[in-house]
C-alpha cells in the first residue's frame, strides 16, 4: 500500500548545501590556549558537598566501581579537555559521554587544532557550521565504522587511529585518548542539533544507529553502577535524559543499582536543592534537578548539585583527587 501523498510533505533538499574549509576559519579555543593540569594555578575555592563527592568518587575507584563522566560541549569550549584526559589516563573516570556537540569540538581540535567558531556573525550569512573538513570527515568515520559494526564514539577514534597524518593534535583529543586507553567514549546525538547533520554527507540513519550502539554502550556502565558514581557536567538536557533512561532499563533488567552517588555541576544557583519543589517554580523543570540529583538516588546513595563555573570545578576535582589518591 503506497502512502497517500499528504504523508510525504515537501522536503528541502540538504544536498545542495554549500561548505567552507574550517582552516580558514577563526577559532576561540586552540591547543595554544588549553589549560593544562598539574601547571596551571588551581583557582581558591571550597565546598562542603563537594568535599564529600571526591571522598565517594575515591571510594569508588578504589572498590573498583565505575565512574561515569558525562559533559556538554563547554567543557572542551572553556579548554578543559586535558583535565578530561588526564582524569581517564589515571583512571578516576571509567567511561566518558557526551552530546554531539562534544564529539564535534573534539574531533576539530585533534585535526585543526582549535575549535569554536563565532556564531553570531556567521549565522548571519549562513556559513555556520558549513564546514567542509569537520563533516565530511566526521561522516566519513561513522559510516566507515558502522560498516564494521562500530558506535558513534569507536567510529571516531578508530578514524582518528587509521589516519594518524589528518590528525597532528590527537594527543588532546578526548575520544582518541579514551580509545587507546581502553574505556568506553560514547556520543548520544540529537539529529538536527549537530553542524555535521548540516553537511551533504550525512547519512542520519547511519548517524542514529550508531549513536544507539553507543547508548547500549552507555547502559552497559550504568548497569555496574551499584556503589560507583555518576557525573553530569553542564549538559542540561542530554545528560539526564540519557542517563535516566539508561537507569529504568538496568533496572527493568534486574540489576542492582540501589546504593550510587550522583552529581550535576552547573552554574545556576537552585538552593535547598533535595527539597520539594513545585510545578509552579520554574526549578522543577530544569532536567538535572529531578533526573540526576534527585530521582535516581530515592532507593539509596545520594544526590549532589555543586555550583560552579568548569573552569573551577574541574581543575579542583582533579586537583584533590590526585592530591588524595
């Protein structure tokens, strides 16, 4: 039976959309300017929670319990990405997640060496995003790995791996360093939300189905969650969507995750954040509150929201980790 033809409205044809090198863009984040642990000040900053969150993740780690890093794209924006790396390479984190967005700025970084272009002048005259290198190669590596049976974030770093003279920054790149390492890296994209889905290439069921591996990937981790730990930082929507999903199906599965700590950073303030709040505040529907923090721990563990902006969080965590372990 042929569909009736008000089932198939008229689509605009993405094919014929033009692109631009990404060298000859202008960059705000760059190798040169990354921060880099270990060298760099650690700005003054204390809290309470936050005190007790690196006593959990060291409990964790040294119970051999997995701790999920899950982030937005500004972690890799506001230059953070070695911290991410450094954090794998000495094995506090166990597996890293991100949205698309992360996948993005982190691959332009291991083949350009910067990232970030200026979006309010560029989607002024529709070169936003338009860029040649980032989706073509980035299509290029999902379909190429997909045929092997690959996820979005094996896809990516086994590109990267294959193809060592495209990319002479890999050795700041989070998804590479995590795939030589030997942990899970996966990408959990929204289609229409990412610049490569803007790109004549892409193949948006190629791109669906390997960002599903990379979610059964993601449950994976979550389904050894019991007694490790769960961090979202800064992905606002994604995360805790990902994340809350992931956790009914361990669960319908019969796993045990009961006893588990869970942290949201982020830079809004929510106050007596494990209270109750109202659908008449506007709180109530800012995902992490209710997804992370709250909902997942109500059989046991607990819930951690630290304010604060990456810049200060993530330099801390590291450095009291490693000051500690």
């Amino acid at each position: 039976m042929i569909p009736e033809d008000h089932l198939r409205p008229v689509r605009l044809d993405l094919s014929r959309t033009k692109t631009y090198s990404a060298r000859e863009r202008t960059n705000l984040v760059t190798i040169e300017n990354l921060a880099r642990p270990g060298i760099d000040p650690v700005p003054e900053w204390r809290n309470a929670e936050f005190d007790e969150l690196v006593e959990r993740i060291l409990e964790a780690r040294q119970n051999d319990r997995p701790v999920v890093w899950f982030m937005g794209a500004h972690v890799i924006k506001c230059g953070l990405s070695r911290y991410v790396i450094e954090l794998v390479r000495r094995g506090y984190v166990t597996h890293i997640a991100g949205n698309g967005a992360v996948s993005i700025h982190d691959f332009e970084l291991a083949f350009l060496g910067g990232t970030s272009e200026h979006v309010p002048t560029a989607i002024e005259d529709g070169t936003f995003g338009m860029w040649e290198e980032t989706g073509a190669w980035m299509n290029r590596a999902i379909k190429e790995g997909s045929a092997m049976g690959l996820g979005y974030g094996a896809s990516l770093a086994y590109f990267i791996d294959c193809h060592p003279e495209m990319f002479p920054f890999r050795n700041d790149c989070i998804v590479y360093n995590a795939y030589k390492l030997g942990i899970p890296a996966t990408y959990h994209k929204t289609i229409g939300t990412d610049i490569i889905d803007q790109h004549p290439e892409a193949d948006f069921a190629v791109l669906g189905g390997a960002s599903g591996i990379d979610f059964a990937v993601f449950c994976s981790s979550i389904a050894r969650l019991e007694g490790g730990v769960f961090l979202n930082f800064g992905s606002a929507v994604t995360g805790p969507e990902v994340f809350l999903k992931a956790l009914s199906i361990v669960r319908n599965q019969g796993y045990t995750v009961r006893n588990l700590t869970t942290a949201n950073f982020d830079i809004i303030p929510l106050g007596d954040y494990r209270s109750e709040v109202s659908q008449e505040h506007f709180h109530y529907y800012y995902r992490p509150r209710k997804n992370i923090v709250n909902r997942p721990v109500s059989l046991g563990g607990k819930g951690f929201y630290i304010e604060a902006n990456h810049m200060i969080s993530i330099p801390t965590l590291f450095a009291r980790l490693t000051a500690k372990g």
